[in-house]
C-alpha cells in the first residue's frame, strides 16, 4: 500500500451524529468523498434529505432519525444505524451539539441539562456503544467535536463551555484505556464557523467585524474547511495520533 492510499477510507463504515447540516453536512460529504458509507443520525428529519442528496450524488449514506438529549434514544438510534451498516462502525463523529446563551446568574437549569445531555452525554455513549463494538472487531476511529470553548470560558455560554470541555476530558480519557486496542479518539476544536448555530452573530455587525478581527486567516470557517482534518484522524495515516484536541480556527487559538 502506498502511503497515499492510508488516506482512502474506501470499505469503511461511518456514523455521524448531527450531520443533516452545518458542520456534519460537510463532514458527511468529505467522509464520502474519500470512499465510506455513512449513516447520518439526527433529531429532525432533514438527515433524511441529506442521505438522499449523498445518494443521488453518488455515495452510500444513510439516515437514521434519534433524538440524542434521550438516553434510550441514543441506544436506539446507533443499533439502527448499526443494523444499516451491517453491524460494522470503522468510524464515528459526534458531531451533533447545541448552544444555549444566558448570563450566568440566569442560565435556566432545563437549558444547561438540554446542552450537557447532547453536547456531552450523548457524546459518551456513542463513544461506549461504538467502542464495543471496535474493540471487539478490531478497531476503530473515533472524533469528537470540541470547541474554542473547551479552551476559554467564553460570556453567556457556561454550560456550553462546561460540556466542551468536557468533550476534551473524555476524548482523552477514552485514548488512554483505547488506543493500546487500536481504537483512536481524538477531537476537532473549530473556531467561528459559519453555521446555523452562529447566525445571530455573523448578522450582528459590530460582533462579526470584532470577531474577524481576531482570525488571523481572516474570514469565517465553512463546513468544507473540516473535511481535511476529519479525513485524516478517521484514516490509518493517522494512527499514532491519540487523545489530541485539534483546531480548525484560521489561527485563532494561536492569537
Ligand atoms: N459553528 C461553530 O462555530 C462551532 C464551533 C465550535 C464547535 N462547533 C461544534 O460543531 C458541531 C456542529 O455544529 P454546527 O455549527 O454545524 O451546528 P448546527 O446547529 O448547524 O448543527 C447541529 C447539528 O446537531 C444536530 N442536533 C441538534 N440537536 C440534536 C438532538 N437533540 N439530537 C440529534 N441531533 C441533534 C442537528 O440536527 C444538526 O445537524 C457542534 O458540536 C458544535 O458545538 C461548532
């Protein structure tokens, strides 16, 4: 095998939670792209479309509707998806998160439960119920989606904060008792994306001229900046990469 052909992920069967749009769509596609199948979990039934649209473009993705802030639902949605990639996961992204912004001394107690039981929860038990299974068949490639917030403590956003920290600990929690059984865990740490979960803040004016200021590269990331990156943490070109937290921010950590 040459070492280019390490990158390719043909053969390989992906779960990506969230993926029907924002970030996930494009991690969907560039999983695609480089040759897996993939089965798009999410709440809403816009991951219905988003395989369809990869299926009329030529690839293998399927949907599979689950509500991750419900623990049985969390079950329920990976066997189902399991079940569709015949009992085989190479890959997982969780990728799925949600935002809730309130001042500290008003944050309501409902929405830090609803962030901390997507964001990070769920992101724990697919981790267990995918790395059952890879450690049984003999590997895997997990991906976590971190943040900018599991570095900083941000304004108005603590239980984000909490649970992408969080989703930091666990990734290397998970490495360290994983990655001697060949299943890798790893995170992604975007910074200011261009998404759903940031449209209040890209139409604000003065915060969009303050936040671009800070990124080096100079303009908002977009889903097709995470494909590079997701590629190569669910590629065997990456295995002796382990518990690392990455950013894919234009350079804004390094400010
Ligand atoms: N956009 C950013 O700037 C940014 C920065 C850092 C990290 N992230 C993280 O990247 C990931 C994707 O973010 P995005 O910007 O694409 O967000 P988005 O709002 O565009 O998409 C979120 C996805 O999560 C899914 N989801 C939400 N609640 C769910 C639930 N209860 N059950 C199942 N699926 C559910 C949605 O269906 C959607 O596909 C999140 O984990 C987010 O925290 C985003």
């Amino acid at each position: 095998m040459s070492f280019m052909e390490k990158f390719y992920l043909k053969g390989k069967k992906a779960i990506i939670t969230g993926g029907a749009h924002g970030l996930g769509a494009g991690i969907a596609e560039g999983l695609c792209e480089a040759g897996a199948e993939v089965v798009i979990i999410s709440s809403s039934n816009r991951c219905i479309e988003a395989a369809e649209r990869l299926t009329k473009a030529g690839f293998l993705a399927h949907a599979v509707q689950a509500n991750l802030m419900k623990r049985e639902e969390v079950e329920e949605g990976f066997n189902k998806a399991l079940g569709l990639l015949n009992g085989k996961i190479d890959i997982l992204v969780n990728n799925a998160g949600i935002q809730r912004r309130h001042k500290c001394e008003e944050f309501p107690m409902e929405d830090w439960d609803d962030v901390i039981s997507i964001n990070l929860n769920a992101v724990f038990q697919m981790c267990q119920l995918a790395g059952r299974v890879m450690l049984v068949n003999g590997g895997g490639k997990i991906i976590n989606l971190a943040s900018m917030l599991s570095f900083f403590g941000g304004f108005t956003v603590a239980a984000y904060a909490a649970s992408k920290g969080g989703v930091a600990q666990i990734t290397k929690a998970l490495s360290n008792e994983w990655s001697g059984r060949n299943v890798h865990v790893n995170a992604i740490a975007p910074g200011y994306m261009d998404t759903e979960m940031n449209v209040n803040l890209v139409n604000d004016e003065s915060r969009n001229t303050e936040i671009l200021g800070r990124i080096p590269i100079g303009r908002w990331g977009t889903p097709e900046d995470m494909k590079g990156l997701v590629i190569f943490l669910a590629s065997t070109a990456s295995d002796y990469i382990n518990g690392a937290i990455i950013p894919v921010d234009g350079g804004y950590l390094a400010k």
